[in-house]
C-alpha cells in the first residue's frame, strides 16, 4: 500500500473539530522513520526556520523513534509548524498533542439510584473501600448488551421462586409466537403451552408466580440502564428469560425441570436459526442443598454439561454459611462441570462475607453484600448473600457476547461447548480481579483467588484469534459486521435485518482527518467490499452512517 502524503493535514487542522480545547499550544507529537536521528532533522528544520525554535520535550518511544516536540506558537502557527514536518519523507506520522484524554470510566448510567450501586462504581464513599466494585463504568464504555455481531438477542436465564414480571426496570423474555398465539395452545412446538414470558417449572404452566428474590437477582443480571428509573443491572440491555420454581418447592425434580426447560429454548434456537427458542448464553442459580455430596445428585450435576453442550455456562451461588466447601460438600457448587463457575460473596471492603469458600470447589468471588437491586411492584431494595453474588456473573458472561467479534459467534454457533469454554476461561483467566482479603483466616480461598472484574472480562472477548480489539464506540450492535480485521486492503461489510436506503462509508486517518468517503446502497442481508489498498499501514476508524433513518457504527480498523 501507499504511503499516506501528509502534507494534507494542513487542510484538515481549519476544521472545528481541531479546537484549541483540545490541542496543546506548541507542542507537536512525530514518529520518525527507524533508522532517522531526531537531532539531525531538528537541526536541518531550525536552520531553515531559525523562528520556530523546535526542542526536544522528551521522547515517547526511542525504539520506534516518536519524540515529543515543542515549537514556539508565538513565532509561528500551529499549521506552520506542523507542515514543517509533514512535507519531509523522513517522518511517519505527526500530529498534535492533545489534552482532551479521560478515563473512560464516565459511561455511567443516568438511573436515580446508580449513587447507592456501590458493586458497580464507587469512590470509597458511597458503602465501600473504594477498590471493591467490578469497574462496570469501564465495561460499559464498550457495550452495554444487548445482541450479538450477529444480531442474537442475548439471554440469561434466571432459575428462582418467582419473578414480577410486570417490573417496568427489568426486559423480561417474551415468547412472541405463544403471545400472538392462543390461549391453551402450544404455538411455538416447544412442549410448553402458554410460555409467554417465561416457565412456573414448578406448577408446570407459564403463569408465573411473584416473588421478591427472584426479582431481585433478575435486576442485578439486566435492570435496564440509563433509563433514568431506579436502578442498572450489569447488562443495560438483556433479555432475563425467568424459569420459576413455584416458589421454591424443594423439591430436585422441580430445578432439573427448569434446566430441561432453558435448554429446550437454547435448542430450539439452534434448529430454527433463531426463529423459535431463546439465544441462552448462561443461566443463573442462586439456590442450593448446604453440605450436600454431589455424588447423590449425579443427575443435577451432570445437566450443566448438558446444558454446556449447547453453549450455555451456568453460575451457581455457595452456601451462606462460613465453611470449606471442599470438605463439607455443596450442591450445585461442588458439582464437577466445567460449564458450571461456583462463586461466593464478597463485600464493601473487598472481602469474603459469610459464606462458602474452596480451593478447589468455588471458582471466584462477586459482589454480594448490600446489593441494591429491583423488588416486586416497581420497588426497589437491599438484599445480602451469595444469592446476589452470582447474577453478577451469569449477567457478566452475556455482557462479553455481547462483545464478541462477529467470527467468534459464528464459531460460536459451529462449536457451542467449545467456544462456551473458551468464555469461561477468559473470564476466570483475565477477568478478575486479583484480592487478598478473600479469608477470615488470611488464606485466599478459592480456585482463582478472584473478584469479578466486568471490565477486564468483556476486554478479554478480544483475544479471540480473529477479534478486533476493543473499545471503539457502539452507538448501535449487531446487525452490521466489518471484517477482516485487520486487513491488507480489501474490507467486507456485511449488514442484515437494516432498512434499505442510503449508506455514507467514512473513513478517517489516525489524526482524525476523513480520507475517504463513499455513498453506497444496501438492501437486507447483504454485503460490500471496500478497498483501501492504497492506504498505509496502520489504524483507521471507519464511520457507517445512514442518510435518514438514523442508523450509524464506528468500527477501529487495521490496515496491515
């Protein structure tokens, strides 16, 4: 490819986007070719321009040769002082210095009460030590749910008492073939009659009974977010497909039927491509048999590996009781799937709260402790225990496929227990962070010696081989797709379920300068090629923006 000609920035830096707010009065930021002495081109420019007095501030990268400059803005404009480097064929790059970087933990949501969510954000003033949250504003700053790259609406399943379902902060599942349908007739084929909003496994019908615990975890997997009403869950945007346990009947039959039921969905999406079923990526469980042997529940323990068959990783809450679990026994929490992540309950200060711990039987620890979330009949409330650790996490892995690459998805589809694996590790690997005040007795006690961190676990879905890095702004998801990336020119984009009309495709160089802009016609579920062979090397953003119906993305994008 073609080496970008520099000379042009000129032209851009008239633009308002290049605003004095923004850019450090005579400072210059150069990337030299590798083998240039900064001194030798310092010298040459000052004889020329003996006005400009251009210094060496300090050097950012002696290795790949980018010095931080000064020149003097007295003397000299800003558009002087930059082309005296952008017209020479041994400099890269050069741009501005700008002061405009934040910390991109400021996409917090505008709900009333998001002050009081002290797991999510805090400052050490608003119910905790300051360090105890999982970095949520960060996490969001990528994606707050939603679907997947390839236009999956994202579920998580949540397996409790009973749920109000009519809660206007939380996106309960809805069946759309069984609401459009008949009363008393199975319209969709899944062997549940009238499952319109969800399944009563314990009354064996989809009339859901109302309870606050279940409410309440719901909230903490997907409350909905900047909505300016109460309060966010980890997903501003998830489906909670509630399976109900009619009350918590005790009874084993009743869980393993709400397994059987949100694998069934899964199922059913799978063989219709998503025309029928529920794109269930994790299920929820915050309940359990205290110092029960997992041996006598061999069928309980082994549905979380039917359930990983498909794709579907499960988070189990320990026992609320301050004991070993490796020795005292727990189910589900030391049942031995791998799609299974036991987690106990970590407090304000970062600590372990009465409750399980193990070695080798509870993987990780999330907040549990004066968890603010909703409660029946648009209320909202406190409430403490492993059973609000846990929908932290099974809300965690939906919030990473919601950022997903699209190719990871696609292998995804191919290979769901791989790939479901494969979130798991990332998320027990990468996605924690590392705490030592897990023990009373000084010990850290679980498999990772972790506390969920949701920032660093959506961040680790870019590992994927095939991924893009993360971080780029998402006003809208799922439904177009830039690939590869990188790539060596050629570009695909692929698009489906948008409205047909007018498309500008922007591309934009690292200095922020649009260097190339094409208006292009799309239809549903199709694709287009752009090329930018004659680009080089190096990062681009590339803005999709449709002419009246409001639809636009931004995509980083790699140029090899």
């Amino acid at each position: 490819m073609k080496k970008i000609v520099l000379a042009v920035i000129c032209t851009i830096l008239l633009l308002p986007m290049f605003s004095q707010d923004n850019i450090v009065a005579g400072e210059l930021l150069v990337m030299f070719k590798s083998n240039k002495d900064v001194d030798v081109v310092l010298d040459e420019i000052n004889r020329s321009e003996p006005e400009a007095i251009i210094s060496v501030i300090k050097p950012i990268s002696e290795r790949i040769n980018i010095w931080h400059l000064s020149y003097n803005d007295n003397a000299i404009s800003k558009e002087v002082a930059i082309n005296l480097f952008a017209i020479r064929k041994d400099v890269e790059i050069v741009q501005f210095n700008h002061n405009n970087v934040t910390m991109r933990d400021t996409l917090c949501p505008n709900d009333i009460r998001f002050n009081e969510q002290w797991n999510f954000y805090n400052d050490g003033v608003n119910g905790s030590g300051g360090t105890a949250d999982i970095s949520a504003c960060d996490a969001w700053s990528i994606t707050t749910g939603g679907t997947s790259a390839l236009g999956d609406r994202i579920v998580v399943a949540v397996i409790d008492g009973g749920f109000d379902v009519g809660h206007n902060d939380i996106n309960f599942f809805n069946n759309a073939i069984e609401a459009s349908g008949s009363a008393g007739v199975d319209d969709d084929g899944n062997g549940y009659v009238d499952d319109v909003n969800g399944w009563d496994a314990g009354g064996n019908d989809g009339a859901l009974p109302s309870a606050q615990h279940g409410t309440h975890v719901s909230g903490t997997v997907g409350a909905i977010g900047n909505n300016n009403l109460g309060v966010t869950g980890v997903n501003w945007d998830v489906d909670v497909l509630p399976v109900a346990t009619n009350g918590g009947s005790g009874f084993e039959s009743t869980v393993l039927a709400a397994y059987g039921y949100v694998l069934e969905m899964r199922a059913q999406y799978d063989l219709t491509a998503g025309a029928k079923g529920a794109f269930v990526v994790s299920t929820n469980s915050s309940f359990g048999i205290d110092n029960a042997d997992p041996a006598s529940y061999p069928m309980w323990c082994a549905f979380y590996d039917s359930l990983g068959a498909y794709g579907i990783l499960s988070a189990g809450a320990t026992a609320n009781n301050l004991v070993d679990i490796d020795a005292v026994g727990d189910v589900p929490t030391a049942c031995p799937s791998d799609f299974l992540i036991s987690v106990t309950n970590t407090t304000q200060m970062d600590g372990l709260a009465f409750a399980g711990y193990g070695l080798t039987t509870i993987d990780m620890g999330a907040p549990g402790t004066d968890i603010l979330s909703t409660n029946p009949s648009n209320n909202y409330g406190q409430s403490s225990g492993t059973s609000m650790a846990t929908p932290h996490v099974a809300g965690t892995i939906g919030l990473m496929w919601s950022a997903a690459c699209a190719d990871m998805v696609t292998d995804y589809k191919a290979n769901p227990s791989g790939l479901a694996l494969t979130v798991r590790n990332y998320l027990l690997n990468d996605g924690l962070d590392q705490i030592t005040a897990l023990s009373p007795t000084g010990s850290n006690p679980t498999v990772t010696g972790g506390r969920l961190n949701l920032h660093k676990s959506v961040v680790a879905m870019s590992q994927y081989s095939s991924c893009p890095a993360l971080g780029i702004e998402k006003q809208e998801q799922g439904n177009i797709g830039l690939y590869p990336n990188p790539a060596s020119g050629i570009v695909n984009v692929e698009f489906k379920e948008i409205k047909e009309g007018s498309y500008s495709i922007e591309l934009y160089n690292i200095i922020g300068e649009r260097i190339d802009i094409q208006t292009k016609h799309l239809v549903n579920n199709g694709w287009i090629q752009l090329n930018y062979d004659r680009y080089s090397s190096g990062q681009y953003v590339v803005k999709l923006k449709s002419v009246g119906n409001g639809i636009h993305r931004t995509f980083k994008l790699i140029l090899n």
